[in-house]
C-alpha cells in the first residue's frame, strides 16, 4: 500500500525524475512555453510557482542559492531579472495549461504550458528594446508567418493520361 507517499514516478528512479524535472523547468522559464505530456505538466506546476515566488522575495543572492539546485545557470538569471518583476503584480497561479489532444503514437494526453503573463515588444520603440508586459493574453504570440511553396503531386489519373 501506498499511504501518504506524494508525488509522480513516472517509472524512474529518483535521479532521473528529478533531472527531467529540471529540464522541464528551466525550458519552461527559457522557452516561455513547453509541450509536454499532462502529467509532466501537472508535476512542474507547483514547482514552478514555487520557483516564482522564491525570486520575488528580492534577496537576489538568497534566491540564487535556493534555485541553483532546480534550475540551469541561463534559466536562473532569466528567473531573476526577467520573471520575477513581470510577474510580481499576481500571488499565484503563474501559469496556464492548454490542452493540445492526443499524441498518435502513444495516445498520451498533450498540452502546452506557458505563463500568464507574457512580455510583448513595443513595435514604436527604435531599438526595440523597451517591453510592454501584456497580462492574460488569450491568443498565442504572433509571429512572421511564411508562405509555404506547395508542390502540387499530380493525380494518378493525370498521369495515367500522359
């Protein structure tokens, strides 16, 4: 029996539970968003806010010690400077899960996890450095959208009549 043991397995073994989760979390705050299984998402959550709300507190060297076991040395820098002041107007709930469906391979439910808050560039800015933090975006970030050149295969038929 299995009584008040907490948290995922996943089938590993602790070192490489606790790596994937570091690898996810440090994606995460990297990448700004991360496809993953539900699972694995619902397993980073709390650790990420947790991860969040030790940034906030504003003893900088404090928070370096306490991230450095979770977190890459990019990913730490980038908690610090960049989420933690986005992110201090909220006291929870820091980021969202959207359902993806199913993988074809495994059936395995997809999602992707990105935070709530996300940075937006000032298009009237010259350099194009100055941000503008967006709260609640309900769409995805938009981006240049390249035309594809389709090759059209011609139909048995067509080729058939050649």
């Amino acid at each position: 029996m299995r009584k008040n043991v907490f948290g995922r397995q996943f089938s590993r073994d602790t070192n490489q539970r606790k790596s994937l989760f570091k690898s996810l979390l440090s994606s995460l705050i990297l990448q700004e968003s991360i496809e993953t299984t539900l699972e694995k998402a619902k397993a980073i959550k709390a650790d990420a806010d947790k991860i969040i709300n030790l940034a906030k507190r504003g003893n900088e060297k404090l928070a370096t010690q306490h991230l450095q076991k979770r977190l890459g040395i990019e990913a730490l820098s980038k908690v610090i400077k960049d989420l933690a002041p986005r992110l201090k107007d909220r006291t929870g709930g820091y980021t969202r899960i959207i359902k993806l469906g199913r993988r074809f391979s495994d059936n395995a439910a997809m999602v992707m996890m990105e935070w709530v808050v996300k940075p937006e560039i000032n298009p009237s800015a010259s350099s194009g450095e100055k941000l503008i933090i967006k709260n609640d975006v309900k769409e995805l970030p938009v981006g240049k959208i390249e035309k594809k050149q389709g090759i059209k295969k011609e139909s048995k038929r067509k080729a058939a009549e050649k």
